[in-house]
C-alpha cells in the first residue's frame, strides 16, 4: 500500500518541489521590482509568508480547507470526465451556470428557513452545472462534437449569460455595480473561525462518494470502460453515448456545486455579473496533479487552497497575488513534463505507472468518437 | 548462408548480427541476412517472430542495439527513412502508408515532389510522371484521384509506384499479400518477377508457406527473432518450412472432422445494412446457419462484411431485413440482449472491441456480465467474486500470465485473444460468430482457438466464421459463403471448394477472371 | 422598396438586410480592427493543428506577446529616443514588437516541446500555457505598473491617396483593412500567402501530409518531428502579432486579462473556417461583425418595429454569437467541420524509445 502511494504521489510531490523552485528564481529575478534591488532571500521571506498564512493560525488554516473547498469539488468534475476518457474545460461555464440557477433559488426564498433554501440552492447549483454539462456530452456523444472547443466555447456563452441574468432580471436594488441582493437565508453557516462554512463538510462528504462511484459501482466501470475504450463498452452491451453524456452531467454536476457554494459562503454572499469562476480552469490543473483519483484530488485541492490562503501575507512583502498562479502553472508543467522532474530527482520509470491520463484528448482529431455507427 | 555465396563481388546488402531489444522483449537477436540485386529474398516467420521490427532496422524506422548494415560492402549507417531512402531502400508496408485525403500523384510523390521555383509544387509535371510511371507497369492510372477512393489492389499498386518512384534497389515488401485475392496475388507475383528481371532486389516478407516458396529465390526463416535457417525452394517443402517457422511439427491441415448440422440457429433474411458513412453496403442478404455447423464467410475486405457482422452482433442497426436466432426475432437487438440468449462474439479488431488494454484481465473477462450477480449486485460491484472467477477462466483457457490482476496491455496478442475467447467461449451458446478470429497471432494460439471453435461446433453450436483469409475460411468451414459487394454471391460446400474457384468469386463476383476495377464504391 | 416592408415577417426581413447595409460602411473599422488579433491568433493555430498539434494556448501565448511588446517598447523607448518615421513607426516599437513576437515563439517551443518532443497531451499544454500566461502577465504588471513606465507609443494608420479610398466598394475595403496600421496589414497578407503555400507549396504538402497521417509522411523520408517543431514555432510569430497589435498597434497600454477570450475565438474561427487561413479570416470577419452589429443596434437602431425587435435582444447575445456558431458548426447541424485526421495526437516514431 505504502508502496503504492509512493509511486502514485512521488511525482507530484516532486513537481510542486521544483516549481517552488522555479517560483523562487522568479522572485529573485523580479525582485528589484518588488524591493528595488537583487534580493536572494525574497523568496524564502515569501514561502514562510504563504506558509504561515495558509497554516500558521485557524483563520488561516479555515481559509485553506474554505479555498480548497471549491477546487476539489470542481476538480473531482473534472476528474470524473478524465475517467469517462472527457476532456471538461467547461468548469468556469458550469460553475457559473450553477451559481447562477443556484442564487436565483436561493434569492426566491430568501425568507424561508434555512433548513429548507439551503438544500434547495445547492440542489439548484447543482441541477444548473448537471444541465450545462449535459449539453456538451450530448453534443459529443450524437453529433461526435469534441468537448474540448464545445466547452470552451460554452464558458464564454455563460459569461454572456450570466452578464446579462445579473445586470438584468436578477440585478438588487441600490446596489453601486452588477450584482444581485444579498443572500439571506441560504448563506452558509459559519461553523469554525470566519470563514469556515457548511460547504467545507459537503466537499468532504463528496470525495468517498465518488470513489465509489468511480470504482466501487457498475456505473463507474461503465464510465472507465467508456473513458478507456468506447468500442468495447459498445461491444460489452453499455450505451457509451448514455455513458457520455452522463459522464458530463456529472462532471456538471460537482461544478455547478462548487459554483454555488463559492457564492452561497462568507466570502462572497452574493452574486456578480461579472462573476467568471476562474477555480474552473484551476481545477483541470487540481485534477491532473491529484491524477484523477479522488484522494489524490482532494490533497491537490489542499495545497492549492494553502496557497491561495497564503496569498494575504505574501501581498505585504510587496508580491502581487498572481505569483499563485505561475506556482499553479508550473506546477502542472513539471506533472506533465515529468521527465525533467526523474532527471532532476533521479526517479526512475517503474513499469505499470499510472497512464491512464495521458491519452484523455486522443479523439480530437477525425471522429474516433467510436460511438458511429447504430 | 555463406555457403550460398559466390566468390567475388559483396552482396548488395548485407545485414549484420542484428539484435533489437524493446523494453522486456527481445524482437530480434543477432540476425544476419544478405541480398542480391536480382534477387528474391523471402523472409519467413509467424507473426511476431521479428521479420516488421528487422525491416523497421532496415528501414530506419527503429534503431538497433547492436549489429551493422553493410552495402556493396561498406558499413552505412541508416537513422531514418529518409536515409533508407537515399540508399535506394523502399518498402512496402503491411499497413499502407497512404494519406486518404491526398491524391494518387501527391501520395506517390511525397517527400521528393518536382518542384519550380520558390517552393512551388509543379503539379503539371506531377501528372505527367505518375502516368509515365503506370504505363511503365502497364498500369492506368488516375493521378488526380484521392487514394481513399482506391480499391485496395489499387492502393496497393500506388504504394508499389511509390517505391519505384524513388528510384529503389531494394525493394522490402512487408506482408503484400494479406489483403489481396488468389488472383490479385499472382499480378503482383508476375510484378514482382519483371522487376527482378530488371535488377531489383526483393525483400518479401511472409508468414505463407507455398507463396515464398513460388515466389522466392532464397527462403530464410526467423522464429523468435533468431534466424533459424536458409533454404532455397527447390531444396524444401511446405512441411519443413512450417516446422522450422513454428519449432516443431505442424499439422498444415486442422482436422474438422464430421459435421452434423440439426436445425437453423441463425437466420438471415433480405438484410440491408449501410455504413458509418450512411452508404448501402450490404444488399439484401440471406442465409441461415445450423446449429454443429461451421458457416464461413469469404471475400475481400471491405464487401460489406463488417457492416454484416456489426448487424447481426447488435454493433449496427440493419436498415432493412430480419435477423433470427433460433426462431426469436432479434433484428435491431443489442450486444447485450444478444449475449443474454447466448451469441458468443469474437470481434475481428480485439484492441478496438475485444478488449480494454488498460484494465486488468480480471475485468476483462467480466465486460459484459459485470452488471448481474455474483459481479454486481445493484450498482455495487463485487471485486472477490470477479476475481475468483478470472482465476478459473485463466486456467481453463491456459493464459499465461501470473495474475489476473495485471493490465491486458501486459499479455501477448495471443493470450489477449485467449482471454477473449474465454470470455465468449462459455456460458449457454446457441450462436458463436467469429470474425477474423485469428488475424496476428501465432500458430500455437491459432491452432488452440480453431480446436476450441470446432469443440463448441460439435457440441451443437452454430458457429458463423468470417475471415479475409481465404485458407482459414477454406480449412473450418462446412459451407462457405462469398461475399463480394455487399451480397453473397455463392454458396459452397466446404470440403469439396476449390481456392481457385472460391478466390475468383471473391475477386470479381463471378467465375470469369477479369482484373477488379480501380475504384470500388464500397470502401470500408 | 419600402412598400415591401410591410409584407408580415419577410418584409422584417427585408427591412434588417437594408439595415445592415446601410450601417456597414460605418461599422467595417470596427469590424476589422476587432477581427485583426482574431485572425492573427487562428493563424497561429492553423499553422499548429495544420501539422497536428492542437492549441489551445494562443489566448496565452497572445496575452504573453501584448504585454512584452507593451513592456518593450516601454523601455525601449526609454533609452531609444522617440524618432517617428513613416506610419508611426519607430524602434521602440519594433523592439516591442520584436520582442512580443520572440516571446510568443518561446511559449510556442514550450508548447512543442511538450507535446511534440514530450509527446504530453496538447490540451494539458494549452492549459498550462493559460494559466501560466494568465499568472505572469498578472504578476509583472503589477509590479511594472508601480514604476509608471512611459507609453512606448503605437503604430499609425497608414494613409492611401483619397483617389483610392473614393471608390466606391473597393475605396472602402481598402481604407478598411489597409488604413488600420502595419499589423493588420501584415495580417492580411499573410492569410493569402499562407492559403497559397499551403495548397502550391512542398511545405504546404507536406503540412498536410503530417497533419493527416504523420507515420505515412515519415516512411516516404520526411522528419515529422523537425516540421512539427518548426511549424508550432512559427506560429509563435502569428501570435506574437496578435497580442502586439493589442497593446502597440490597436492601443497604446497594457490591462490584465486584456486577450479577453480573444485567442478562444481565434480558435473558433479557425474550425468554422475548417482549418484553412482564408476560412479563418472570413469566420473572423462574421464573429466580429456581430459585435459591431449590436454596436450600431445601440448607437443608431432601426426605426419601427425591426428597431423595438433588435433593442429588445440583449447585447450580450451578439456576444456569444461566434461561440453559439463554432458549436452548430461542430455539431455538424450546418456543414460539418472535420479536423486534420492526425490534430491532437502525440506522433511516436517507432522503436525509438528503447
């Protein structure tokens, strides 16, 4: 078991070793910007900065597992489409989308009991995410339309979407920019520290159901049989279109919650027309470094959310926010590249590694749905 | 070999102790060869005994780990095609290397186009040496044309041209024939032989018994990617190539033994089936298939056998017609309900249908019973029974692996098959449909699956057998039906069909012998 | 002409089509300045996805080449004093633009090295190329930002004799997309260069061969790794144009995030002209268009009741119209948009690995 682990976690482990590296030569080299001359300790200033933010006291720690919370739900979206062999950049637009029917549900009962809108803007959330990620697998599964552009090309018509819901029909009132009223009853009650909400719990709960579901249930073998071969699921008597487009309602499915619960906890409240749900794109990088397994997801969607609770301290040393993002890229860089990180680190190929990944964009070229034909 | 050496000049190509190791295999271990210009050379060998990973060495394709290549006596060092190619090496690949999408002349003159100035194509020019280059062959041929609208002698031609085109010496021909008809098979024969007569070196690959011996000069059989001996054809027999290929004695012939046919378990009738492209390539056909019979379907590939099986196995929607199992009416049915009343299927492409490389054997073996009890029950899953069961299947079907636990991806494609075999071998069949059962595998597991197939024959199953090859068509089958455009053109009892006879059906329909047209409206 | 307008439903129709016409010759600037870093970005992908590699990066690689061109014609211009020569051109502005074209080619050989020469998965590569873009460019405007650096200037329109832009229809293509400046000059060029090469030329040839069925190209001698690397490379260069002519030609400053989704759109237009520059450069024209006509739909709506009709659909849906039209266009709902056969598939040369 240990063993295991081992060779499923070295490489991410490693990677996010090297990107701080890499983080670091950054800081050096942008450090005459920051603190206006060559500073070789900048970066350790910066890391024990981010590291004492993210850990160093409870808020801190809460706003870990608070920013983690919407990246492993929408990273476990993400990783149940890799499974169904579904590349799902459609996280921003399903997230949107989920908060968008979510808030609406939760602004019309904004006077009833919290036992009651809670649910039922989650449920919402959930139901909108399900709905724009089904849209996407039937496209993909009847007309053989490939995920990858149809999503991205869905996001952008979220944003137009939710950018006129918002300044439109759901705009509040008095407010000084896009935005709906604040929610009331349906805003998530803070358990622990300030920001530490409900949503937290809901994304724990999520991650031993989808393992389950993934692979503890006929259903996720018919979605991994689907992912790794939609011929042979044919042939073994599945319906890999069904298959498909359930695999992206799913995928939708845990976005569109992510959505809703960004918006429905103590950091925001309400929603924005110009709300575009970055964590979507982020979550794709969450996905691949947990390598598409759950548990791996969720330590993925930890550190991230580290990082980002991190940012806070960082900022007062001078450094802008979006250092988060290059360690995010570079991160994902070094997973994807993992030769450089055996070659730095001396790890050698074991046989058997996981691969499973690296095959997931294969159909984008002439057909290959592998659906064709009934 | 170097007794076959003639003092004096060194062999136009000389291949030398040749080792290519792939992680955990050995594909070819110390193998020499030489080659004559005017000479055919047949390299003969089971699938997977390393005559495709020595040509790729030649070819460029693959480096080898050790051993040199010599021409005219001088080592030369070939790193890609490219080289090969300035070598004056083609090579005629068993997959064709041809773009669809790009005509005859773009195909054929690929990578050494005439040019004007600037970097301009001159099509012009083009034209005109394509046309120069068939009539030099007696060919007619359309330059313009898009290779995927070639029949597959056609584009077998084109890639014949290819190598001509580029002025070659030696010319490699990796498995030629194993798409082509009887008839088909002899033209490029009697190419083969003028372009000898001209000077050319021939390399032919095969795993054919009685064609390297017809056509070749110098026969040299690999196993196991170990040179095992030369011979020329006058000095041997069919008997004692088969024997070096395989390592021991073969049985040519598979004894099928009595048949004994009782009541229809499949009917056909007046099905109609088109293709993934919407086109109609299956007319209208009928036939019937007892139980304890085996029922082959013959042609070339590409004439609507495909579409036929994918309909009666529930892959397709037939447009028309009726499909029947044992008076149930099953047309339009699915894999699944199909596998519920007991058709066992063997698809002809295992890593397409057959199989899912990345999972483990255990799973492999329950694709499609996973979802009933003991694999399931609800939606949750059962890993301990799928496991126990695997177990007994790997034993039963003698697949050779430690556990059933590895990937699929880590057996050979022989023990790939077995699983497959296993898995649509049991339970209670009333129908077993075969589709190119045997394509790339090696004697043994060939031997095994067509002893199984004639086991479950005599023990009352209809068994519908349809295979590109025509010897493994002619060897099981107790009728043989062929195909040829979408219909079947004649039914023939199987022990008393000649090949000759069976090939011409195949190549043009009918028993008179004609030269199939270029273009096929029917390509699959 | 307007007693037609009153036929139910046609006559509407009618009356839209006299709208637009009338409205377009005030609209084309905008339109073709719009479709100007569209069409340079789908260049970019074309000469990638042409050869089978799938980019997904170039909103990245875009948004890396406006901020460098920004930043380097900012310090050029600096230490360069401004000398303005023909069309505004100086060289701070060609060492901006140097500059943004060179970094575009970086990201792009990262884009090849991991996808072709790592053979990673090319939509993971887009990937990491946006968020890294997105990171980066963030990062060091904001530090950039606090030294108030100087503009580093724009290039100017370039001025045809008024006999020229007289004529009618022709007067106006050219004022519209030659007056716009040097890039999209550069742009328009280069779309029927390129359609040209790539159906005339060997390297047109052999594109498509590579992009088709690469194992072929490489049995008849051709190095499919070398055309691959080189071709993504060079579609640095059309990227590089793209996000220079944002921040140096179409404006004069930096904003973060500013591609705005420009590089998607790249990408959309490229399928809907099914991978051909000319096709791209058409598909880029129709998306922009829609933008400019919800622009004269607000500034100058039709009267009666094709005016109430059009003012009463939202803005935001002349938005997502290009998005809405790349997925019909996939789907396959009007003329199917098939991609190269090979797009988006690692090429592994045979036995090589061991």
């Amino acid at each position: 078991m240990i063993a295991r682990v081992r060779s499923v976690a070295l490489i991410p482990a490693l990677s996010v070793v090297l990107a701080l590296l890499v983080g670091a030569m950054i800081m050096i080299l942008t450090s005459p910007l920051v603190v206006d001359s060559f500073s070789l300790t900048l970066p350790l200033e910066a890391y024990v900065a981010m590291i004492s933010g993210a850990f160093g006291s409870l808020n801190g720690i809460v706003n870990t597992f608070a920013n983690a919370t919407p990246l492993l739900l929408a990273g476990l979206g993400i990783g149940i489409g890799f499974k169904g062999g579904l590349f799902n950049i459609g996280g921003p637009g399903q997230m949107v989308i989920g908060a968008l029917v979510g808030t609406t549900v939760a602004l019309a009962l904004n006077d009833a009991s919290p036992i009651v809108a809670i649910p039922a803007a989650l449920i919402g959330g959930m139901v909108g995410g399900a709905i724009y990620g089904f849209i996407p697998g039937a496209l993909k599964a009847f007309t053989g339309a490939h995920e990858v552009v149809v999503t991205i090309m869905l996001n952008f018509v979220a944003f137009s979407i939710i950018s006129w819901a918002v300044s439109g029909p759901l705009i509040g009132t008095g407010v000084t920019f896009a935005r709906t009223d604040d929610i009331q009853a349906a805003a998530l009650p803070v358990i622990i520290g300030r920001n530490g909400h409900l949503g937290i719990l809901v994304a724990a709960v999520a991650v031993p159901i989808v393992y389950w579901l993934l692979y503890r249930s006929t259903t996720g073998f018919e979605i991994r049989t689907t992912g790794a071969n939609p011929d042979a699921a044919r042939y073994a008597g599945m319906r890999p279109r069904g298959v498909i487009v359930l695999t992206m309602s799913l995928a939708g499915l845990f976005a569109g919650l992510a959505g809703i619960i960004q918006i429905l906890g103590p950091q925001t409240g309400f929603l924005a027309a110009s709300y575009t749900a970055p964590v979507g794109f982020e979550a794709i990088a969450v996905a691949l470094l947990g390598r598409a397994h759950p548990v791996g997801i969720m330590f993925a969607a930890l550190l991230f959310g580290a990082m980002q609770a991190g940012t806070n301290n960082m900022q007062i040393l001078g450094l802008p926010p979006q250092m988060v993002d290059i360690l995010q890229a570079v991160i994902l860089l070094f997973i994807t590249a993992d030769i450089v990180v055996r070659r730095v680190f001396r790890v050698r190929e074991q046989a058997g590694e996981l691969v499973e990944i690296a095959s997931v964009s294969r159909s984008y070229g002439g057909g290959g749905t592998g659906t064709a034909g009934t | 070999m170097s007794a076959d050496r003639p003092a004096g000049s060194p062999p136009l190509l000389e291949m030398r102790n040749i080792t290519k190791r792939f992680p955990g295999v050995v594909a070819c271990e110390g193998i020499s060869l030489d080659l004559r210009a005017g000479e055919i050379h047949a390299l003969l060998g089971e699938n997977g005994a390393g005559k495709s990973t020595l040509m790729n060495v030649l070819y460029g394709l693959a480096t080898p780990n050790e051993g040199e290549i010599l021409m005219d006596g001088q080592p030369i060092e070939i790193a890609s095609p490219h080289d090969a190619i300035e070598r004056g090496i083609s090579m005629v690949h068993q997959h064709f290397m041809l773009i669809p999408v790009l005509s005859v002349a773009d195909n054929i003159l690929l990578g050494d186009e005439p040019m004007r100035r600037g970097g301009l194509l001159d099509k012009g020019r083009a034209a005109e040496t394509i046309r120069e280059l068939g009539k030099s062959l007696d060919w007619e041929i359309d330059p313009n044309r898009p290779v995927g609208q070639l029949s597959v002698g056609w584009q077998q031609r084109v890639e014949i041209l290819k190598a001509i085109y580029r002025n070659a010496k030696i010319l490699v021909l990796d498995e030629p024939t194993a798409v082509l008809t009887p008839q088909e098979t002899r033209e490029i024969f009697e190419v083969l032989r003028r372009l000898k007569a001209e000077g050319y070196a021939i390399i032919f690959i095969s795993h054919k018994l009685y064609e390297v011996l017809e056509i070749a000069d110098r026969i040299t059989v690999i196993r196991r990617g170990r040179v095992v001996g030369s011979r020329r054809p006058t000095e041997t027999n069919e008997d004692e190539l088969a024997e070096m290929m395989v390592g021991r004695e073969v049985q040519l012939t598979v004894d099928r033994g009595e048949s004994h046919p009782t009541t229809a378990a499949l009917e056909v009738d007046d099905l109609v089936v088109r293709d993934d492209r919407g086109r109609e390539v299956v007319h209208g056909v009928s036939f019937e298939v007892r139980a304890g019979e085996i029922f082959g379907i013959a042609g070339v590939a590409g004439n609507g056998q495909d579409e036929l099986v994918g309909a009666i196995t529930g892959l397709r929607k037939p447009q028309s017609g009726s499909v029947s199992l044992a008076g149930e009416d099953v047309t339009g049915a699915g894999p699944r309900r199909l596998h519920r009343l007991g058709v066992g299927f063997v698809p002809g492409d295992r890593h397409r249908f057959g199989m899912v490389m990345s999972f483990p054997i255990a799973d492999n073996l329950v694709l499609n019973d996973y979802y009933h009890p003991p694999y399931s029950r609800g939606m949750a899953w059962n890993p301990e029974a799928i496991k126990a069961d695997a177990k007994a299947a790997i034993e039963k079907y003698d697949v050779r692996t430690p556990s059933a636990s590895l990937l699929a991806d880590t057996l050979s494609g022989g023990n790939q098959q077995k699983v497959v075999v296993a898995r649509e071998f049991e339970g209670h069949l009333k129908l077993l449909v075969l589709d190119q059962p045997t394509r790339g595998l090696d004697v043994g597991s060939i031997e095994f699956i067509h002893s199984q197939a004639i086991a479950r024959r005599d023990a009352g199953v209809a068994v519908l057998l349809v295979s590109a090859e025509l010897d493994e068509v002619l060897e099981l089958s107790d009728r043989i039906a062929v195909m040829y455009r979408g219909r079947i053109v004649e039914v023939l009892d199987g022990r008393t069909a000649d090949k000759e006879d069976v090939g011409l059906l195949m190549a043009t329909g009918g028993r008179e012998s004609g030269i199939q047209e270029q273009v096929v409206e029917d390509v699959a | 002409m307007e007693a037609l307008y009153d036929i139910p439903v046609i006559g509407l129709v009618i009356q839209f089509v006299v709208y637009v016409l009338t409205q377009f010759p005030l609209v084309a600037p905008i339109i073709v300045a719009g479709a100007v870093p569209i069409v340079l970005g789908a260049l970019c992908g074309f000469m990638n996805e042409r050869t089978g590699v799938v980019n997904i990066g170039i909103e990245g690689m875009m948004l890396i080449a406006a901020f460098v061109a920004w930043w380097g014609a900012s310090l050029a211009s600096e230490v360069i004093p401004i000398r303005s020569g023909p069309l505004g051109i100086t060289p701070a502005l060609l060492i901006g633009l140097a500059a943004g074209i060179g970094a575009a080619c970086l990201i792009s050989a990262l884009h090849a090295w991991l996808s072709v020469s790592l053979r990673a998965d090319q939509i993971i590569s887009g990937t990491i190329i946006n968020l890294f873009a997105i990171g980066v460019t963030g990062y060091l405007n904001i530090l950039v930002s606090a030294t108030a650096p100087p503009s580093g200037g724009q290039f100017g329109s370039i001025n045809l004799p008024d006999a020229l832009t007289d004529l009618p229809v022709i007067g106006l293509l050219l004022e519209s997309f030659i007056e716009v400046g040097p890039i999209a000059l550069t742009m328009l060029i280069s779309v029927i260069l390129l359609q040209f090469l790539l159906y005339r030329s060997r390297w047109g040839l052999r594109t498509r061969a590579v992009g088709e069925h690469p194992r072929a190209a490489e049995t008849v001698g051709i190095d499919v790794i070398r055309l691959r690397w080189r071709n993504v490379v060079m579609g640095g260069i059309f990227a590089g144009l793209a996000g220079a002519y944002l921040t140096i030609e179409f404006g004069d400053a930096f904003q973060s995030g500013m591609t705005n989704g420009r590089g998607f759109i790249a990408l959309a237009a490229l399928i809907f002209g099914r991978w051909t520059p000319v096709g791209a450069f058409l598909g880029a024209l129709l998306f922009t268009a829609s933008v400019g006509l919800e622009r004269s739909i607000r500034i100058a709506p039709p009267p009666g009741e094709l005016g109430e009709l059009l003012t009463a659909i939202p803005g935001e849906f002349y938005n997502a119209l290009p998005y809405l039209i790349t997925i019909i266009v996939l789907a396959g709902v009007v003329g199917k948009s098939i991609p190269p056969a090979a797009d988006g598939k690692p090429y592994q040369r045979e036995g090589k690995a061991a």
